[in-house]
C-alpha cells in the first residue's frame, strides 16, 4: 500500500511529465510563439481543421511540401463553415528551423509540424488534419466525370520538375483530370494569389458536380478514390457534420465564406514571400471564431508584428552588408593590381601604367564583371541605384512592346552548368539571353519581369523550367526580365 507521501510524488511526476509533453508541443527547440500565448489561450470555438494539398516527394533530397493549405472552420451546431485560405510562400517562424515559407514546414515535419506553425500563425486551436495527396487528384476528377470550369486567359507553361505540360485555352472547358491539375496549379505574374483564386474556384465546379443528380452511379468509385488520396484524423461523425455544413453554405445565398490570409508581397533576397498582417489577421480569426478580442490577445498579435517587422528589417540589412562586401572586395582586388603594374617596365624600359591598367580593366571585367551585373541586376530588382558597375547591361529609355525578348540570366545556384542550362533553353525559345554571372545562393528559380507589358509577362511565364513570377517595374531598361537561377533549377 503506498504511502502519502509516495503518492505525491507521483502525482508530482506525473504533472512534470505532462508539463514536459505540453512544452515540448508547443515550444519545439526552445522556440516560443511570437505571441507568447499559449495553446490554452488561442481561438477554440469552432473545430478547426487544417487541410493540406500535398505534393509528396519519398526522397532523402526532396521529402515534398505542402504546395495548398487551407483552413476549414466548422461550428456543426449552426451549420456553418468559413474557410480561410493560407498562401503558401507566407514566411513564418517555423519551430525549430526559424523563417521560412510555411510550406516548407511539411518537408520538415510533415502534417504535424504544418499543423503547430499554422496554430502558431492564426492564434487559433487546429482540431484535426486533412491531407490531399496530388498524385490521386487526377484520379477524383476523372470518377466524378471532370469539371467545367471557365478559363480566364490562355495558361501555358511547362512543369519539367513534375514533367507535365500546362496549355489551356481561354474560355468556358469540360476538364478532365489532366486538365483540372493544370488549371488548380498554374502560376503567374499574380503568385499564390491567383492561384488561391483559382482553388477555390474550382472548388465550387467540384461542389456543383458532387451534388448533381448524375454523380449517383459515380458514388462507388468516388469513394474509393478518395480513401486513396485522403489521410485524416477526422471522425466518421465529423466528416457527416462537414458534410452537411458545407452543403447548407453552398445553398444559402453568398454561399461559402472565403477568406485570405492579409498581407504584401515582399522580396528578401530575390525570394518571394507574403508578409502576412498580423493584426488584421488576428482581428479576422476572432471575427470567423465568432470570439471576442481580448486585451492579451491584441497585445499578442501587436508583439508579433512587431517581431515581424524587426525580422524584415534584419534581413534586409544583411542583404545590403553582403552587396557591399561584394563592392569593397571588387575595388580592393583592383587597386591590388594597378599598384602591381606600376612597378613594371615595358621593354624599352618606359612606363605603361595607363596602358597596362586598360589590359588589367578588360581582364578583369571578364574576371569580375559578371559579378558586378549580377549586384547591378539585383540592385535595380530592389530599386536601387546600381552605381558605377558593369556596363554589360545598359540603361537606355527602352520598351518592348513587340520583338525579341531581352532576359539576363544570373546564376544563384552555385552550379554555374545550371545557368548555362538556362541560357540555352531561353535562347532555344528565341529571346536575347545576356550572361548576368553569379549573385547568392537561393533555393527556388526566379524571373521578375521589369516591364508590365502583357506580351512580355506572358512570353516569361513560359520559361520551360520551373521558377516563380514576379513583376519589378524599371522603366527604360535595356532588358525585359532577370532569371535568378536557383537550386531547384531541372
């Protein structure tokens, strides 16, 4: 029989342990939420069900990411749903791995950690988890007998990282499967934006065929497709009350409400993220929890803005510091070598400093100047002066409004093979490539466009590579775009 004392020890032990496995959830690596709330006190008052569209990749490189992410809110008792989409190049502080786009946090730790990061983000309690596997999209499509869906404008472009093709037509289509994928994953000049847009409106295309009279004969294989690509923690029960949630939404006038996560683009070293804006998101979680915004939960929010905005500024600065050590090494190897050449002769014995510094100035442009226009590049992508750089690109009062489209091309990769890669497919497309050199590494391809010309955005978006879109207005450059070529360039 165990004592008193023995007994509160174990009640003691218990409780650390308890402590300790609630601490290690929510504080991963000694990393606390911005907001310094706890689990306890984020928005619980409707279940709350994160939903991943994922793009899983089994490999010791690449283990996939979560490339759609969203999150339904479901009060069962009103009948009523709102969903709340989340892009997924929004930077946040991942647990345990620090600032990054939050789809990368499913390649860190898959559903789970997508989950704590997205709780951590919102200020609100995830009940339950909904994981879509990409590979069996085209499969649900083609069971409930394809879609119609209205084509904005023409999408082209190839996915050579998951080898398919993107070409459809502008105009009202009877998509099946193949063409439903490309549509849902099209990017463009807009980023994730569009493509949410996108989403859900397929969304709805589905919602209309589902609940036809002529899905009837198609339920069987629906389903059985479904418990293919879907993994969820859900209740039977509660997949009924969505179910049922979700149908009363569609039927009412307005039908389902859906959001976005507030915020801007923003670029930190050639990288495209959505800065989120923390306290209008935290007033639009209290509004679809149906919840009151606390003093402490406001005074949260406001700190993780603030944390939000130092993080930016930090790493703006550290971008501008790396510029310049570019800048001072360059000008320090220069004046290394002209003061050399000043102690040499020539053979008749005069001195052929000016002559000789010229031959040092076209070796070393040839040496170094790619390195000058890749800074130069970069400076004009952010806005800024280049200075007194290469003159391999050219600042003349220019617009391409038809002809062959300029691109400079900088290799970020570290692979310089990459970029040559590069070159040569965008010269295979008949656009006017300039070799830009290297800049910093980055993990994704970019293009940034300097013109916002349809013609020229359109031609861009049809690098056959994979790469992110973005538009940077410099009027009078002498080139169309710049192709940042990342880690990720196949």
């Amino acid at each position: 029989m165990l004592t008193s004392h023995v007994k509160k020890i174990l009640v003691l032990a218990l409780i650390l342990i308890a402590a300790a496995s609630y601490w290690s959830y929510s504080f991963i690596d000694g990393d606390s939420p911005l907001d310094n709330l706890s689990k306890s006190e984020r928005l619980d008052l409707k279940k709350n069900i994160v939903v991943l569209g994922v793009d899983e990749r089994p490999s010791e490189e690449d283990t996939g990411r979560s490339d759609t992410l969203f999150v339904v809110m479901l009060d069962s008792d009103n009948n009523n749903v709102s969903l709340l989409s989340v892009p997924r190049d929004t930077r946040v502080k991942i647990p345990g791995y620090g600032w990054d786009k939050i789809n990368h946090a499913f390649a860190f730790g898959g559903h789970k950690l997508t989950q704590q990061t997205t709780e951590e983000l919102l200020g609100i309690r995830i009940n339950n988890y909904v994981m879509i596997d990409f590979k069996g999209f085209k499969g649900l499509v083609d069971a409930i007998g394809g879609v119609d869906i209205e084509v904005e404008k023409p999408m082209s472009y190839y996915d050579e990282w998951d080898g398919f093709t993107i070409d459809l037509a502008p105009g009202m289509q009877h998509m099946d499967g193949d063409k439903a994928i490309q549509y849902v994953r099209y990017r463009d000049e807009e980023g994730d934006i569009g493509r949410i847009r996108r989403q859900q409106k397929f969304l709805k295309a589905v919602y209309s065929k589902v609940t036809s009279v002529e899905i009837i004969p198609k339920l069987p294989a629906l389903v059985e497709q479904a418990n293919k690509m879907v993994d969820t923690d859900l209740s039977i029960g509660d997949m009924m009350d969505l179910a049922q949630a979700l149908h009363g939404m569609m039927e009412k006038q307005g039908g389902l409400h859906a959001a976005m996560v507030p915020g801007l683009p923003e670029y930190i070293d050639g990288v495209s993220y959505w800065i989120p804006d923390i306290t209008d998101l935290r007033k639009q979680m209290a509004e679809m929890q149906g919840a009151e915004m606390t003093d402490r939960y406001r005074r949260g929010a406001e700190r993780m803005e603030a944390e939000y905005v130092r993080n930016l500024e930090r790493a703006k600065q550290e971008i501008e510091n790396e510029l310049n050590g570019i800048d001072k090494k360059l000008d320090e190897e220069k004046a290394d070598a002209e003061n050399k050449d000043k102690d040499k002769l020539d053979s008749s014995g005069k001195k052929t400093v000016e002559e000789k510094a010229d031959k040092h100035s076209t070796d070393d442009s040839k040496k170094t100047g790619s390195k000058r226009s890749a800074k130069k590049a970069v400076q004009e992508f952010a806005g800024e002066s280049a200075g007194n750089g290469s003159t391999e690109i050219k600042e003349t009062p220019k617009q391409n409004y038809g002809g062959v489209i300029r691109v400079v091309v900088i290799d970020c990769s570290g692979d310089p093979a990459k970029a040559a890669s590069a070159r040569e497919r965008l010269s295979n497309l008949g656009m006017s490539v300039t070799d830009g050199g290297s800049g910093n590494v980055r993990e994704e391809t970019l293009i940034v466009s300097t013109t916002t010309s349809g013609r020229v955005v359109t031609r861009l978006t049809e690098a056959p590579f994979v790469h992110g879109m973005s538009i940077s207005r410099k009027d009078g450059a002498d080139y169309d775009g710049i192709v940042y070529v990342g880690k990720d360039y196949k």
